[in-house]
C-alpha cells in the first residue's frame, strides 16, 4: 500500500533508540523527510548517520530533552525553518521509574508528570502552528492504560493522561485536519525491555532468560515485537494513507493485552 510520506515533513521525539527510532526509520523508509531529537547529542548524531545510510532519505537531528519547554521549542521551529510545514509528529519520551506508587516522593511524580504529559502537550502546542496544510499526531503510551501493570504506577497514571489528551485533541484539531492518535506498545524488544527485564530477574531472583521466557509465554504470537513491527505501525497512522482514522488507541502486542 502507498502511505503517501513522499516529501512530508515528520518530527520524531526519543527517535535516537528504541521505539522512536524504528518510526523514524519506517517514516524514511518511505521518502518522508525525518527530524529525530534525544538527550545526548551522540546518540543523535549516530542515529541520523544510520537512517540516512539505511534509507537514503532527508534526515536531521538536534540534541533536546523533552523535559524542557525552550528545547522543544527550538527543535521544532528549527525544523520548519529548514522544510517549512510540518506534516506528522510522533510524541516519545524515555519512561519514568518503576516503583509501588505511594513510595513514590512528589519529587518524583512532578518529573513523571512532566517527563510524560506535559511533555506531549508542549510538543503538541508548539507544532500545531507549523501544521498549516494538516498533519498527524501520534503518541506512544503503555499497555498501562488498559491494564495496570505491576510496580509502573508512574507510568499507568500519566499515560492514562496522555490517552485523555489524545481524545480531547482528536476533537480539538479535527477542523484543522489534524488528526491525533495513540499507539500501545505491548512488549517490544528495545534496551528499555531489557532493564525492566534485568530489574525483574534481580527482584524476583530468577534468570532474565526465565523471566523473557515468562513474558513471551503471555504474547499469542509467540515473541517480544521488533522495532520494525512498531515502526510499520506507527508510520501507516502518521501518514495520509491513514486519513480518517483519528482518536484511535492501536495495540502493537502480538495479542498480549486481555482486555476486549
Ligand atoms: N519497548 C516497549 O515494549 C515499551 C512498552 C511500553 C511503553 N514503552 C515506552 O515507550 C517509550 C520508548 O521506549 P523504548 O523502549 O523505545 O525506550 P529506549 O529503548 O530506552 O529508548 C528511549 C529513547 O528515548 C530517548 N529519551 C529518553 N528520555 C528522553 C528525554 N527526556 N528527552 C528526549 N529523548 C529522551 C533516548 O535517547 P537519549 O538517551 O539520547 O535521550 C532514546 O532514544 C518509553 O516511554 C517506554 O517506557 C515501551
């Protein structure tokens, strides 16, 4: 199927690893033009080195902590002063601490409040106004939302905000013709799985092989998702081939997730 990317202008946020990669690396897979942003500028640098090798298309980076309001600010506008328009925007950010909630120090649910939802509503605000001929929005939440998950109330509680963004925004931007989603990974191999992994093996003194073992014995299909799985995904509902699909929660999970 033709996505239609050809020429668009996407920005991809955390895109120098993991999940956030593996988008930007479908999005210029299929001739769309890719800004990537993470914290250290090395991984950045790496990352558009690679995609651009791997996929040949328009790729550039910029070194920004999502945290921050200025940094956003200055990654966004730097990449429509370059290409004008922006078309697409995948919101990501590393995730907070595991933990039981209420051990938790307001401390630390002030950065997960600001590293998760806040984050996604200064992306969001400051390029909507770059947005001029439509676009598409993406953000990347948890299996949380649907289903807590044990020891991750930081993330269950500030994704679940995310999710109401998303719904609030897909009515709020619909008469600018942009449209808003959400993506649910559900268990993809990336080095953020494998600390929660190796956390896991420590607490539970098992091996982290018998803890894979365990989880991929909870997936129908068998094994954790790659990258690409996510990135295919990820890419169709940024792009125009996705047109009328707004205010949509996807599972990527190999059929993991229970609820109906
Ligand atoms: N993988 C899964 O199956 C899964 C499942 C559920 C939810 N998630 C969530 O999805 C998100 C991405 O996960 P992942 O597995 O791709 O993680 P990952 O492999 O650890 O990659 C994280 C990426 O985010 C960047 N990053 C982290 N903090 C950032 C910040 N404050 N500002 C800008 N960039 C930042 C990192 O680069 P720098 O270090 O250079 O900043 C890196 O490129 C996380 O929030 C994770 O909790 C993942």
């Amino acid at each position: 199927m033709e996505l239609g990317l050809k020429g668009k202008v996407a920005l991809v946020s955390a895109g120098s690893k993991g999940l956030g990669f593996g988008v930007a690396r479908a999005l210029a897979a299929d001739g769309a033009r890719v800004s990537i942003c993470s914290r250290g500028s090395a991984n950045v640098d790496a990352a558009v080195q690679k995609l651009i090798a791997e996929t040949g298309a328009e790729v550039i980076g910029t070194a920004c902590d999502v945290t921050q309001a200025e940094a956003i600010q200055g990654w966004v506008d730097q990449t429509a002063t370059r290409w004008g328009a922006i078309d697409a925007l995948l919101v990501n950010a590393g995730g907070p601490p595991g933990g039981l909630a209420l051990d938790m120090t307001d401390a630390q649910w002030q950065a997960a409040f600001e590293l998760t939802l806040l984050s996604s509503v200064r992306m969001i605000r400051a390029t909507v106004p770059h947005m001029t001929n439509g676009g598409s929005i993406l953000t990347i939440t948890s299996s949380s939302i649907r289903e807590p998950i044990e020891r991750l109330g930081l993330s269950t509680v500030m994704r679940s905000g995310v999710a109401g963004l998303v719904k609030t925004l897909a009515d709020e931007l619909a008469g600018k013709s942009i449209r808003v989603n959400n993506l649910i990974p559900g268990r993809i191999e990336t080095e953020r799985v494998a600390q929660l992994d190796q956390a896991a093996a420590t607490r539970s003194g098992k091996s982290v092989e018998e803890v894979r073992a365990q989880s991929i014995a909870k997936i129908p299909l068998g094994r954790l998702g790659t990258i690409d799985d996510f990135g295919a995904a990820g890419a169709f509902l940024l792009s125009p081939a996705a047109a009328y699909i707004t205010g949509a929660t996807l599972r990527v999970d190999g059929g993991m997730m229970r609820s109906i």
